[in-house]
C-alpha cells in the first residue's frame, strides 16, 4: 500500500551556496565560499564539524604536508595548540580541531545549522536549484545557486539521479571494509606516540582462543595525553548505501571492540589498567558511492602524476586498501597527482559540485585520494571556482583560477 504524502514546505531561506555535510570537504567548502563573501549555509547531521575527523574519531591526518590554504592553516593552529603530533607526527586532538572549524567557520560568515538532516534535492532539467532538510523545527526548503554535496556518501547527487559507481563493477561486497573506531584510556606512558599493535593483539586472541578479525590495527594516541583510538574493528561484505547492514556492521564492531578491549586487558600485563572511553557514534564508511563526474580520475592517472589545467587537489598519499582478503590491507606508491575540477562535476548537471570521497574516480584511485588532506584541499578550491563563477556570472567551465596547490 502506498500512502500519498502532500506537504507544503516552507523556504528556510535563500543561499548563493549550500554546503551538505561538515567533513574535510564540507568544511573547505563553507570556509572558501564564505570567505569569497558569498552568502553560505552549511548544514550538518551531527553536533560540531570535521566529518570523519571529529565525529568518526579518525586520526591521523593523512598527506597534510606540503599542502596550501585551509589545510595548512588548520595544521598551523592545531600545532599553535600543542595538540597535533604524536603518531607519525600527524595526529591531532578531536575537540581543538572541532573548535578551530567552528571559529574559522564563524569567521568567514558561514552560517551553520548543526543537527540538521539533508533529505531531498530540487532540481529541474539537471539543474539543481535547492535542497529540502528536515531538523527540530520541520522540514524546510532552501534555495541556492550553487549545491555543495559533500556527504562523503554523494546523497545529494544520488536524490538529483545522478548515477554512480561502487566497489569494483557495481558490487558493494567489493567495498572496503567498515571500521567502528574506539577510545581508550590510561595508555601506558611508552606507547604515548602510538603503536602497531598486532602483536599485541594476535597474542590476546591467541590466548583467548578466538580469531583476529584483522592484521594491520594501530593504537594512535591523542597528543600530549593518555587516550586515544584504536583502530582495528572490521566488518566486511556489508552494503554502505543500506541501514539494516549498516546497523548489523555497527552491532558487529561494537562486539569485536568489546572482545579486543577485554583480551588486551585481560591478557596483555601491559594493557591491564586500560580503560574502555567510547565508540564513536558514527560507523567508519571508507567507500560507498562514487559519481559519475565529467572526468574520472583512473589508475593511469595515479602512477602516472596526472596534473590538470583546473586542479583543484594535489595528491601524495598511496592507494591503501582495506580488503577482505587476507585479512589486511593492499597498499601501493602513486606518483603524486593532481585531481581536476571536472571529477566533482556530475556529468551533465548544473548547480552541483560533489567534494570529498565520492567523487568521480575508479576504486584504486579512491583508496588513495580518499584521505582527509586531499578531501578538504578539493573541498576548498572547488568552493574558489564556484566563488569566482557567480561573482563574475559565468559557467564554472569559463572560469580559470590559477591555484597554489603546494609547497616545496
Ligand atoms: C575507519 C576509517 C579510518 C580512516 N582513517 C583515516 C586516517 O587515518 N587518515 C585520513 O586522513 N583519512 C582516513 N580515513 C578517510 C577519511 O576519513 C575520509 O575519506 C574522509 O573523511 C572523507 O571526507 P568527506 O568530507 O568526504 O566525508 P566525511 O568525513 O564522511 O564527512 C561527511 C559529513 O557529511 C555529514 N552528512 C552525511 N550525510 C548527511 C545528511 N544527509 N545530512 C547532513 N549531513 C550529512 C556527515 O555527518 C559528515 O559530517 C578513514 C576513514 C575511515 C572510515
């Protein structure tokens, strides 16, 4: 049975650019849009900024180094705080980072709504002119020249029909794996700067009689404390675009983090004060939806250093894959590359830019561009084009930036 819904929606408002979804593209995004003097809404699902990197619990900021604007700031102030170092020199503190966001945001006029759930995007003749969200107040539209999606999932693209791609030839089962990361505290003095702990943890397992879910897991400590993540639950074969898998992942993680937690603890004489914190509240997705932009960036592209007249992205960071076999990851060296405007361009449609891990790019050249560096650096120039676009009322295709993307 179906049941006709009619709703008459109000205007929330009316934005040259909306940005969806606060993660290292999204806040990029917001932070060149709303610089450029554009009026800027970002809207968010969950209580603060940074995506992936505050909510996911996700540390250490890869392929940071080296790189221009926003990323470099974000560093700089973090290091000003004392909170980013320890693991591989690039590990940082969850809250700090959440509050620079939110002064930088705040800065640059971005208007921020928090606990606020993308549902719906307007579009009309592959022109996308608003998007409807739905918060504690109701269900609003909002108006805009210009749509941002940066929901690391492409949900934005995907409601306006833009197709996509996933896994390796359209089978999620190809998807890398999901990760529930997790806190814990009282980690001794020795392992303050982190730790590869397979050892560690395959001799628990051992002694517990029970199988390690996975091989490569890392203990990475917040700087300048005694807590930090563990990287190490992993759940595969589960589909990313479904919420009964992604709940059955999510209860899955949740009973392989309580099972190490309590081996390492219980059999590890090292570990025997840790204390168990928190799971972050968001299931870790490495790899969902990838659009179909106007260029897509292949395995060409990444062993060969491909640049690109509109780079918007210089990458340094290898492919790593999370895969199913072997229990480990398939990790290999890219010679840096450049990631072009057209790959957030859903082929075909207007108003649209898609930053972040769901751009247009095969699943090997994901696995590598997918870090955070590269998903805020794309985020930010992609905002200074579609800035420069509407200010000079031209196509974002006639718009020429000539862009620093690195440092030597
Ligand atoms: C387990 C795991 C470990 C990782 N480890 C590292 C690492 O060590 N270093 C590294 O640099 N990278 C790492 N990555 C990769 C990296 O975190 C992501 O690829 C990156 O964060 C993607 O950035 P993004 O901005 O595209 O998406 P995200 O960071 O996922 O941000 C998307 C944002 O959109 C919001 N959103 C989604 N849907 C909606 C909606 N409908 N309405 C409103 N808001 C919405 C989300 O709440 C979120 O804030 C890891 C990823 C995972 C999953």
């Amino acid at each position: 049975m179906n049941i006709e819904e009619k709703l008459i929606t109000p205007i929330y408002g009316k934005y040259d650019a909306i940005v969806v979804g606060a993660g290292p593209a999204g806040c990029g995004a917001a932070i060149a849009l709303g610089r450029s003097g554009l009026k800027t809404l970002l809207i968010e699902k969950f209580n603060c900024l940074g995506g992936a990197w505050t909510t996911g619990f996700m540390n250490p900021f890869f392929d940071f180094a080296n790189k221009t604007g926003f990323v470099k700031e974000s560093v700089t102030e973090l290091k000003k705080e004392k909170q980013f170092g320890g693991f591989w020199d690039m590990s940082f503190n969850y809250e700090f980072m959440k509050h620079i966001l939110e002064k930088k945001m705040l800065e640059a006029n971005v208007e921020i709504l928090y606990n606020t759930t993308f549902s719906k995007t307007l579009v009309k003749d592959k022109t996308i002119y608003g998007i409807v969200f739905e918060n504690i107040e109701g269900r609003f539209a909002v108006l805009s020249k210009y749509v941002f999606d940066c929901t690391g999932d492409g949900n934005v693209a995907s409601s306006a029909g833009c197709p996509f791609e996933i896994g390796n030839n359209g089978d999620y089962k190809d998807c890398q794996a999901m990760t529930l990361m997790f806190l814990v505290g009282n980690i001794p003095e020795k392992y303050k700067d982190g730790l590869m702990i397979y050892d560690k943890l395959n001799e628990a397992y051992r002694r517990a009689n029970k199988q390690i879910p996975f091989k490569v897991p890392y203990l990475i400590p917040v700087p300048n404390s005694h807590f930090g993540v563990i990287q190490f639950t992993h759940m595969y074969e589960y589909n990313p675009l479904n919420t009964s898998d992604l709940t059955k992942a999510t209860i899955e993680g949740r009973q392989q983090l309580i099972d190490a937690f309590t081996y390492l603890k219980k059999y590890d004489e090292e570990f025997k004060d840790l204390e168990l914190i928190t799971s972050s509240s968001v299931l870790g997705v490495r790899e969902s939806r990838r659009i179909i932009g106007e260029y897509t960036l292949n395995i060409d592209d990444i062993l060969n250093g491909s640049t690109f007249f509109d780079a918007v992205a210089y990458v340094t960071f290898n492919v790593d894959i999370h895969a199913k076999t072997n229990n480990g990851q398939k990790c290999f060296s890219v010679k840096p590359y450049e990631i072009p405007l057209r790959s957030l361009i859903p082929n075909g449609y207007k108003g649209l830019i898609v930053a972040g891990r769901c751009i247009s790019g095969s699943q090997e050249a994901m696995a590598s561009y997918r870090v955070t560096g590269n998903c805020a650096q794309m985020g930010e120039n992609a905002g200074y084009y579609v800035a420069e676009a509407l200010k000079q009322n031209k196509d974002i295709h006639d718009i020429s930036l000539d862009i620093k993307l690195f440092e030597n």
